[in-house]
C-alpha cells in the first residue's frame, strides 16, 4: 500500500516552495502548478476558514485536521482516530497558529468511526466527533449523497491544513491552504490500481505534482464550491507527479453523518 503516515520509497522531486501571490489562489486553476508556497499552497488562517479544526492530543498537539459541521459536530478521517479514544483527543477551533493557544478548546465525548473502515486504501475512511463543548464558529455545509456531480473532472477544490509543506519536511506552524483540480477517476485508477476504489475515495493534484496534502493534514477539509466534499485520506508521497492526493468521497458517506449530526 501507499505510503500513509510514513517516510517514502522514492525522493520527493517537489516544486520549489515559492512564494506565491495570494491572488494565485484566488484565480482559476490552471493546467500547470503554479509555484505556490500542505506543499504549495499559501498560508491562511481561521478567520478565513473558521471551520476548519484542529484535532490534537490531550496537549494540544495537533495531528490532524477536521471539519466542524454544526456546533458540536466534527468529520475528520477514521484513520486519524484509529487508537484514540475520548480521552486522548481534543479538537481546538479558532486557533491559526499550532503554537498558539487562542480559540476554544474541546474535549470529545463520543467517537464514531464508520464501521466498516479497516485501512485507508480499502475506503470507508470517515469519522465525526462530538464535542462536549459547543465551538462559536460558522460551520460547513456538506455535499448531500445526490451531489455527485461536484466531482466533475478539473473541478477547483481547496485543501486546508497544518501537515508538513513538503514530503519529508516539517508541519507548517500556520494554517495553509491550495487548490487543486479533481481528477479522473480513470486516471486515479492508473495511478494507483486497486487501491483506489472510485466509489468511496476521490482524488486531487495537478498531473505534474507540486500542490498537495501532506502528513498532518488527513481528516481535513477537501472544499468544491466552498462546500465540504472530501476528507484527506492517503497518496503515494506527497505532490508528486503521477500521484494526487485521494481524498474520501464525501457523498457516499453524506448520509451516514448526518445520522451523526442529528445523534
Ligand atoms: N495520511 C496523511 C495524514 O495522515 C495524509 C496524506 C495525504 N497524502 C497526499 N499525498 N495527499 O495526514
């Protein structure tokens, strides 16, 4: 399987970590990767995003990403939680910053990981956490299991997260953000066989690599059209060319979390 929280086979060949205008972002994706200083992309923060959290250890440390839904509700990854337990987790919103100790912080009275996950590469990778404390921030919408057709190929969508700005490298200390574009799944297939499974997982990046999500930033937020329709899942290395991230296919499991969110 894919290299999933662990070091790599191969060297990353990465684009370099430039500097990018902030308007980059804002315009529409473009069949290259610009050089965008996740890899690539460029730094954000919580007030742009409010509802993108942080899930941490009960110190605070941050190993993964989530999506706040309603006030006390949260979807990540179910990898992410593999081992975890209410005790052992926190989810801190409103805080741009890992070294920060701004915004709310909450302890987690109920894990639900979807039942049928076994690995991150055989799908079914989602979770949502209950919050004991209620976090005052605007929430995401999420794509209903209908909304199928936001996966169109070359849709712009937006990853977020604090995961490492490089294959190897170092977690960013600042709340990051990229697009990409979807990719195919006939050529999601190509690049990863039978790891990928087209009904639960999608996958994003530009076929030349550069722009990605990393480690530390699963359970995050994949956004198309500002709505949230994908949970950072796994890649084979980080940015690299041939390789998009994949990403779990939030309409396939739409209707499970909103069991959640109402529970
Ligand atoms: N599994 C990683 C995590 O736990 C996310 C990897 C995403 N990889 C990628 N190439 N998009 O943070």
């Amino acid at each position: 399987m894919f290299g999933l929280n662990r070091a790599k086979r191969t060297t990353a060949v990465v684009a370099a970590a430039a500097a990018a205008a902030a308007t980059a972002l804002l315009s529409a994706p473009t069949a290259v990767a610009a050089p965008q200083p996740i890899v690539g992309g460029s730094t954000t923060t919580t007030t742009a995003y409010p509802f993108v959290m942080q899930i941490t250890d009960a110190s605070q440390n941050q190993f993964c990403g989530g999506t706040l839904v309603s006030a006390t509700k949260v979807v990540t990854a179910a990898h992410c939680m593999v081992g975890e337990t209410t005790s052992s987790v926190r989810v801190v919103g409103g805080r741009t910053y890992l070294n920060g100790t701004n915004g709310t912080v909450s302890k987690v009275s109920k894990i639900w990981i979807n039942p049928s996950y076994t690995d991150a590469t055989n799908g079914n990778d989602v979770a949502v956490l209950t919050l004991s404390t209620s976090m005052p921030y605007t929430t995401a919408k999420y794509v209903a299991s209908t909304d199928t057709s936001v996966y169109a190929t070359g849709a712009t969508a937006r990853i977020l997260g604090w995961g490492t700005t490089s294959e190897n490298g170092s977690s960013s200390n600042q709340l990051r953000t990229a697009t990409v574009p979807i990719v195919s799944d006939t050529s999601c297939k190509s690049s990863y066989g039978s790891d990928f499974i087209a009904t639960d997982m999608v996958c994003a990046g530009y076929t030349s690599g550069g722009v990605d999500t990393c480690q530390g930033d699963s359970g995050g937020p994949l956004l198309i059209g500002g709505v949230l329709a994908g949970i950072t899942s796994w890649g084979e290395g980080c940015a690299e060319a041939g390789y998009p991230g994949v990403y779990s296919r939030l309409t396939k499991f739409s209707s499970l979390v909103t069991t959640q969110v109402n529970s």
